[in-house]
C-alpha cells in the first residue's frame, strides 16, 4: 500500500504540494506515485535520482508545465542507463524528488525513496 509522505516545509506555499503517496517498493521500469496539488496552476516536476559513488545521477524526470489543483496521477519511466543498471543489479534504490512551482513565488519539494525491482 502506498505510504503518504509528511507535508514538510515551504514556508506559505506549504498547501502547494500536498500528501504523496508513493509505494515504497514498486516492479517494472516506471515509478508511480499520486500527489495532492493546492489551489492555482503548478508546474510539477517529479525526478528519480540515484546514487553512483559520491554523486547523484538522475534517472528519469517528467515534466507538466501546468497541472491543476486536485490529485494528480504520475508515472515517470526509468532512462535507458536506469533500465541498465536495474537489469545488472536486479534492483534499483532511488530518491524521487517531487517538486512544485507556481506562477509567482517559491518551489515546494518533497523527498522519498523507492527501490525497484523487474
């Protein structure tokens, strides 16, 4: 079942992103979570990063330059070097950054983490 992560910080546009929820444990080649958008026009950007050594490499990104209020369903595939190295390794930890931006004022991020599987 997917977990809801904590409304955490942003200062006012805290309501911008709202609850997250997103499967700790997921199989394929797509990460897919449901996030909760405040009111007004959003542009969201959802990221899957990884670690390779001391740096974070990102593997797969989507982008809606202007998601409504309300849920908002997500699937962002893995880029072809995820898909690799999640057939090498047969499972794959990643940090999901999904991040808010309104028209006028600050981006409002939240942080999780997901490990794939085949």
């Amino acid at each position: 079942a997917p977990a809801p992560l904590p409304g955490a910080a942003g200062g006012g546009s805290a309501a911008l992103l709202g609850r997250v929820q997103l499967a700790r444990a997921q199989r394929g080649t797509h990460v897919r979570g449901v996030v909760a958008l405040g009111a007004g026009r959003v542009r969201l950007v959802v990221e899957l990063r990884a670690r390779r050594g001391t740096a974070s490499v990102v593997l797969g990104r989507l982008t809606r330059p202007s998601a409504g209020p309300g849920r908002v369903a997500f699937s962002v595939a893995l880029s072809a070097a995820g898909r690799r190295a999640l057939r090498r390794a047969r499972r794959l930890a990643l940090t999901v950054r999904i991040g808010g931006t309104p028209r006028e004022g600050r981006a409002v991020t939240r942080i999780a983490a997901v490990t794939l599987r085949p």
